[in-house]
C-alpha cells in the first residue's frame, strides 16, 4: 500500500511540475517542482525524467556560451578543491613536459 502511495505521490508531483513548465509556462515553478521530485523519489524513474526537464529549462533560459562557461568554472573549482598538492604536481608535470618538448 505504501509502495503505491509512493507512485502516485511521485507521479502527480511530476505531473504537476510538467504542467507548471509546458502548460502555465512558469519555469522557475516548474524548476522548483522538478527539484521537489528529485529530492523526494530520488531513485524513480520520474526524478531521472525531472533532471531531463531541469536541463531542458536551464538549455531554454541561458545561453549556450553561459552554460559552457559555468561548466568550465565548476570544473576548475572541483579541480582546485580536489586535492591541491596533486593537481600542482600534475600542473608540474605538463609544464616539464611542454618545457622538454621545445
């Protein structure tokens, strides 16, 4: 019984958030809605599909360049937040080689 109380709070959830995002056409209510659904039912099938629409939004509303440009700041973050020793050394080690290359 719980199971399918689950599925049917999971799908009206997601059917509310799709119907916020292509009916009502308010994204930053969809956007949270998706999120509420991931959050919730994170291993569901519909919190997978609430991630495709999340992108969906974020590919509507930022522009191309934007997005690469935050991609690439996420990564030089994780980068950096890693582990600092390793990626000086590796930082190192590409510029030995560049330097041995010349």
């Amino acid at each position: 019984m719980k199971n399918e109380q689950s599925l049917t709070g999971v799908l009206e959830q997601y059917a509310a958030a799709y119907l916020e995002h292509y009916t009502t056409k308010d994204l930053n209510k969809a956007l949270g809605l998706y999120r509420g659904v991931m959050a919730a039912y994170p291993d569901s099938e519909e919190a997978g599909y609430s991630r495709t629409q999340v992108l969906n939004i974020v590919n509507s509303v930022i522009p191309k360049r934007d997005i690469f440009d935050a991609q690439v700041d996420l990564l030089l973050t994780h980068f950096k937040s890693d582990s600092p020793a390793d990626a000086e050394l590796v930082e190192g080690e590409e510029h030995a080689d560049v330097n041995a290359k010349r």
